[in-house]
C-alpha cells in the first residue's frame, strides 16, 4: 500500500528543492536541484521562472505515477520580495523581476512624502527602505519604467502564490508575503497601506495560509495550498512544539533575527539599522534583525583562504580555542580589523593586512570574533527592554560552526543558546500549516533537533 504524503517545492534564490513528508511530519524523500539563472528584459540577472515552472510540472507527474508515494497535497515556500504580474487570462507579462535590480530612488519618495515621509512611512509599514527588496515598490517601478507592460496587467501576485495558481487557476494572497518588507502593509491598521488602494493598484485580500484548492492532475485528485513566506515557514515548527519564548536566529546567506513575542512598535531607530517585522502563521507580527553573514563571511574566509594558501573549506575544521578568543576580542575592543569601529557596521574593509596574523586559524578566530559582535548588534534591536525570552534557537549553516555557536552563548549567558536540527525547516512549516486544515487536530510532535551550547 502506498504511503500517503505531503509534497513542498521550497524554492530559493540558489536551491531548488521538493520534500515529501507523511503525516506525522516525517520527511520521506529530498530532491535537490540549481537552475541557471537568465536575464531579464533589461539584462539583469533574475530566476529562470520557466525552468521552474517545467521542474514543478514534471515532478508532480513523477510523484502521481510513482510505486511508493501517494501524493495527496502540494504547499509551496519561497524567497520573498517578488511579484508575478499576469494578464486577463493568467499568462505572464513580464519576467521575473530580481529584487536585488536597482531602482531610482525617487520613485518611491513620491510615495513616502504622499504619507508622512518616509521615517513615518516605514514605521507604518513596519519596512525599511530597501528599494526592490520592498515588493510593493516593484509595481510603482513597472508602472513608471515599462508603461505598455503594465497596462497588460490584471493580477499581481506574490511568488509563492504564483507557484500555487500554476495548479489551481485561482488569484490569491496571504498575510506571510505581504508581511515582509513589502510596504504593503499597514501594521498600525492590519490591513493594506491607504497607498496602495490611492495608487489604483488592485490586491487580493489576504486568506488563511492554510487554505486548500483540490485540483485533479493526471486523474488524481489534490489539494493544493496557497503557499508561504519562506522566513515565516521556518518559524512556524517552533510556534508548535517549543517549550517557553524563544529568539530564532536563522542563519545562512542572510542572518534573519526573529522575535516573536516582542510586542514594541518599530522605532526610526531600528528601521535605519535593517529592522523589520514579519506577519507569523497566526498574522502576528514578528519583530526581526537581519545581517549579510553569510556572504560577509564568504568573502573574507576566501581572502584569508587566498593569503594562507589554504582550502576554501578549511575553516571548517578551525575549532574554538579560548587563547586565540581571547586575544581577538582585546584587539577587537581596541579597533576591529575586517570591519569598521562604527556601530552597526556592514561592509568588509577594502585591503586588510593579514600579515598581522600568525596563522589561519588566528584570522579566522578574528573574523568570527568580529562576525559574532555584529550578528549581537542585530540580535539585541529586536530584545525590548523587558524581556523575558528564555531561549534562543540558531539554525541554518551557523549552527554547525564551533566557533559562531560558542561566541554567541557566551554573549548571551542568562539564555540558554540551543542549535535545532531540523531539516528543511522551511519545508516543514509549509507542510505543517496545510496538514492542519487535511487533519484538524493536536499537531504532530516534532522533534526540533535541539542540543544545548
């Protein structure tokens, strides 16, 4: 008898993956895949939107033919900040734009003086401003730069609801894409900014991250989510089974700090240093941090790499030594070497000057020093004054690092500091907020992986 599962195509900027889970949650089987990007009509890179389209198409067909697995459901996880614009009868206009594609500044100053200027604006919309990291921003900008384009346009949607409407036909949106440095959304309201309605922009009013289509493909009848924000699916299997408030410091090319119970609004303050709030599962918000760490460390271990002659993967096997920590951190106290004594600093320093070091392992020790002081700079803007969390969760490519792992507990020693080890996290929260609506009831416990640092 075949086993009945839960399919995720959890789609990121360089991984492409589908995990099939049963219905404890388990996960059964992974397949990965990288696609090559493409250029869009301007030649800026972006995601090869019909690649994509071709591998979800051909694997839903593998999985209803196979022996083993009987797919009942499909959900859907992807990066945010990216829209999908469709015509009248649901056919794509334009490519899939790449939010890291620059956009003249001016077009959403015309917005921000519109409403209270931008300090006000961005507190309101509890989003930074991040150009066309802020997706509602990418619609001023086709309007305006690609007028013909725009005027095809009937529906706009967020990525992982565009994957969704592949299969079932039907316009959606959620609070999870909306709420994450779109500038769509109004958090002092819980509704759309007044802008959007004033700029003529028409938007699917938000449903359930839960809610289910049944679709037949290849004779067979599924059930098929609406999808969800990759960030907010990740948090999703703590809000289920964790034990007391807790700090999820998601780490990988970004460091995303999420702290779901705190309640403060968003200061100026924050919103300067990168702050943000997300919208959670249950359309709460959740203030959050975040970092260039992983790309920040790339670039410097490829430099130290380069200066030592060493492997790029060496060091993965540096291990903590309390000397070399403690000779970093006094130099640090008196002037940071790959990074500026600024607070909040962000950018790597042009030439350093590794002759300083006398080994590898005492540069790289320096760097994740430095690294860790920055990822605690971010970590503490989203700690009210009254904090009472109890734990703090580090998952993601740090939480196999000795070094970050220690420095990080011993910055924060009234917490306790855990790695979780959950595979495909993202994955699971998707699964998890459609299996509730297939089987209502206690969730499933999941094992979060957890060992104390």
């Amino acid at each position: 008898m075949k086993e009945k599962v839960i399919a995720v195509f959890d789609v990121g900027k360089t991984n492409k993956k589908v995990i099939l889970f049963d219905y404890n949650l388990k996960p059964l089987s992974e397949t990965e895949e990288k696609f090559a990007e493409t250029i869009d009509d301007d030649g800026f890179p972006c995601d090869d939107i019909g690649h994509i389209e071709r591998w979800i198409r051909e694997s839903i067909v593998k999985l209803i033919r196979s022996d083993k697995y009987d797919l009942t459901a499909i959900n859907f996880a992807t990066y945010g900040a990216t829209m999908v614009y469709l015509d009248a009868e649901g056919k794509r206009v334009t490519p899939v734009y790449n939010y890291l594609k620059p956009m003249d500044d001016r077009l959403p100053e015309r917005i921000y003086r519109k409403y209270g200027g931008q300090d006000e604006f961005c507190r309101r919309t509890a989003s930074p401003a991040l150009g066309m990291l802020n997706s509602g921003m990418q619609i001023v900008w086709l309007r305006h730069e690609k007028g013909e384009s725009y005027s095809r346009v009937r529906y706009i949607l967020h990525f992982p609801q565009y994957l969704s409407f592949l299969l079932t036909g039907k316009i959606y949106s959620e609070h999870t894409s909306i709420g994450c440095h779109t500038a769509l959304w109004d958090f002092d309201n819980m509704a759309y900014h007044p802008w959007v309605r004033d700029e003529g922009i028409v938007l699917p009013e938000p449903a359930d991250v839960g809610t289910l289509e049944e679709v037949e493909i290849e004779g067979k009848k599924i059930l098929v989510g609406i999808g969800i924000h990759d960030s907010s699916s990740s948090l999703a299997p703590y809000f289920s089974s964790s034990k007391g408030k807790f700090l999820l410091i998601s780490t990988g090319t970004w460091c995303i700090n999420m702290n779901p119970f705190n309640t403060e609004i968003l200061t100026a303050g924050q919103l300067d240093h990168d702050c943000l709030c997300y919208l959670s599962i249950a359309k709460q918000p959740v203030m959050s941090s975040r970092l260039f760490l992983g790309n920040l460390h790339e670039t410097a271990v490829r430099k130290l790499s380069d200066y030592f002659k060493t492997k790029p993967d060496h060091y993965k096997t540096v291990r903590p030594n309390r000397k070399l920590v403690e000779i970093c951190k006094a130099r640090s106290a008196e002037s940071r070497f790959f990074f500026d004594m600024l607070p909040y600093s962000r950018e790597l320093r042009g030439k350093p000057d590794f002759f300083v070091f006398n080994s590898f392992q005492e540069g790289y020790h320096q760097l994740m020093v430095e690294l860790t002081e920055l990822t605690s700079e971010a970590i503490d803007l989203v700690i009210p004054e009254n904090d009472d969390t109890e734990n703090i969760y580090i998952t993601g490519g740090f939480s196999a690092n000795h070094l970050f792992r220690k420095l990080i507990s011993t910055s924060y020693p009234k917490k306790k500091v855990y790695t979780s080890e959950i595979l495909n996290a993202t994955a699971l929260g998707a699964a998890l907020v459609i299996l509730r609506t297939i089987n209502p009831g206690p969730d499933p416990v999941l094992n979060l992986g957890l060992r104390q640092c």
